[in-house]
C-alpha cells in the first residue's frame, strides 16, 4: 500500500498569513505525529494523535500553531499568522499502536511539506 | 532527563574509510534503540533497530550498556552512505512520544 502523504510538498507564504498542511497516514495505522525539521534543530515533536483519544499537543511551540485528525484518519497541521522562524520542514509521521498485534515501534515518515515565510 | 544525544552535528570521512555515528542515551535498563536515515530529497526511515541485531547496507549497531552507546558503524563508507542519521528510541514505559536525537549529517567524499 502506499506510504504516508503529505501536501503540500512546498508552500512559500508570506509572513502573517495563515498555511493547513496536510497528512494522509497509512490505512489502519492509528499513530500520527507532527515533527518539525529545521537546519541543525534536529526532529521537535510537535503533537501526537492515537485513535480518538484527546492529542498530545505539548510539543507546539505556540498557540498559532493547531492540528486536527478527522476521522482517525487525515490530519491538518495549521499555522496561523505565519513568522519567518516557522519557516521548517513539517514532517508526519504514523506507526501501529495496536494493542492486540505485536507493535515494532517504528515510524513511517512523509516526505515532509517544505515551508517557507518570506 | 532521559534522552538520546548524538554529540556531532556533522561526520566528514572519505571513502573507504571506517565511520563511526555516535549516539549515547541516559535510559536505565537495555532500551530498544534505533537508527533513522534520511537520504538527500528522500523520506526519513528506519535503517535498523537494536532488538534485530542485524546488518543493513554494511551498518551495525551495538547496545554498548556499560558506556550506555549505540554507535552506527560501518568499515568502509560508500558515498551513497552520505545522508542524515538519527538515532532514537521508540515509545515506552508509558510514553507515546518517541525520543530522536538531534541527528547527525555524514559526508563521505570521494
């Protein structure tokens, strides 16, 4: 089956303006994370949905920062009045949390959306 | 804290040389460890995990628990080696959340 995808791949904004990136998880994984990737920052855990429990948003960094996951399926990650230090690679990520099957751990990347706020 | 920390940013070497990726965790007990790589305009992706003990495109990683280390080696680097590594370690102990290290950039030139 096909791998988690994302979009857009590229979005250049302007600064104050608002972006929705979006992540399509792969079909029965109930895990979702949001990353964030600068240059030299490493992966910064942004949230975290499993199933329909309520997310871990503790990694947003703030309040302009949102997700949401209809559905238990797509997710939306939205940055409202874009800075330039939003600018970042936004990576999504989902994994087999299934307490019935035997659960590696490992987590399926997207090939990230690329912003950039001028 | 418990974390993952890989202490170089960037790992220079040429081909054919031994290269070594260093990653140190402050977990007590045996954690499961792994290494992600992320090829040039490629996705992040698990290179190998702890627990299988096994070989992948001539890296391997062993759970040093005495100097608490799981260093990514390989003999002899290939330039198609050169990407990012993470290490990290997978959800536990109650923690959904799993743990990367900061990465670290290899270039093998030619």
């Amino acid at each position: 089956g096909a791998g988690v995808s994302q979009s857009p791949s590229n979005k250049v904004t302007e600064k104050g303006k608002d972006v929705e990136l979006r992540c399509d998880p792969i079909s029965g994984h109930t895990a979702l994370y949001w990353y964030r990737q600068s240059l030299g920052q490493g992966l910064e855990f942004l949230i975290y949905f499993q199933g329909n429990s309520a997310p871990d948003k503790s990694g947003l960094p703030s309040d302009r920062f949102s997700a949401e996951r209809t559905g238990g399926s797509v997710s939306t990650l939205t940055i409202q009045r874009t800075q330039q230090e939003d600018s970042a690679v936004y990576l999504c990520a989902s994994s087999l949390r299934d307490p019935h099957r035997v659960n590696t751990g490992e987590l399926f990347f997207g090939e990230g959306s690329r912003l950039t706020v001028l | 804290a418990q974390r993952v920390t890989q202490p170089e940013k960037l790992l220079s070497v040429f081909k054919g040389a031994p290269v070594e990726l260093k990653c140190n965790y402050s977990y007590s007990g045996s954690p499961e460890l792994f290494w992600y790589v992320q090829y040039s305009r490629q996705r992040l992706q698990l290179l190998l995990r702890h627990i299988s003990r096994e070989s992948i495109k001539g890296f391997t990683a062993d759970l040093n628990k005495g100097e608490t280390s799981f260093h990514l080696k390989k003999p002899f680097a290939q330039e198609e080696d050169s990407a990012m590594y993470y290490c990290a370690r997978p959800p536990a102990g109650g923690s959904y959340i799993p743990t990367f290290g900061r990465g670290t950039s290899l270039i093998v030139h030619p």
